[in-house]
C-alpha cells in the first residue's frame, strides 16, 4: 500500500462514520459490497443510543456528512475526494445550516413576539 493523501480522506470518512455509529465501523466497512448496505438509512447508520433526529436541518446535515464519509472510504482511492474538497462541502454545508438556523430563530423570536 503507497501512503498518499487519499489515506487521509479514508481515515476522516472512517472517523467521521465512527462518531456517527457509537463505534467503530468494522462491520459496515467490511460490507459495502453488498446490495442491502447501498439501501441503508440514517437509522441503521446512527448510534441506537441517539434519538432519530426530528429536526430536518439535523437530519439533513447528519446526511450530509454520512455521504461525504461514504465518499472518503469508496474502495478505490483515485474516487475519493481530495482533502480539500471535503474541507470546503463541510464549510459550505456548515453555513447553510448556520444560516438556516439563525432566520428560524429570528422567525420563532417575531412569531413569539405577536403572541
């Protein structure tokens, strides 16, 4: 095996997988092959101990970063993504959300505000 950056994205895509779990992703790693694991749903991927989230800006991130960290540990390495580039989908991602956020909290502050 040659050491390269693509390494790297590997170990995020499997950290980041790991965070998500609970544990360490063996098993799912070990069966990406098969059919069933490409139909997979954030239940079967998140941490039994975490409630489903039932905000769809966290449900959506958490997607986000599920597809990312697939695409970090694909078997070939020249179809990862650079480092780079999943720095800047995280970034990009994380001011979406930010944004999303901060105008529901100003329209939650106004709606109560009426009240």
């Amino acid at each position: 095996m040659v050491v390269t950056e693509k390494c790297d994205v590997y170990s995020f895509g499997v950290v980041a997988l790991e965070i998500l779990m609970g544990k360490h992703p063996g098993d799912l790693l070990s069966s990406l092959t098969s059919p069933s694991t490409r139909n997979s749903t954030i239940n079967d991927v998140l941490d039994p101990r975490l409630s489903c989230p039932i905000d769809r800006l966290v449900e959506w991130d958490i997607v986000m970063v599920m597809r990312l960290a697939f695409s970090c540990i694909s078997s070939n390495p020249k179809s990862r993504p650079t480092m780079q580039s999943v720095s800047q989908q995280r970034s990009q991602t994380g001011v979406k959300i930010c944004d999303q956020v901060h105008r529901r909290r100003r329209r939650l502050e106004r709606d109560e505000g009426e009240a």
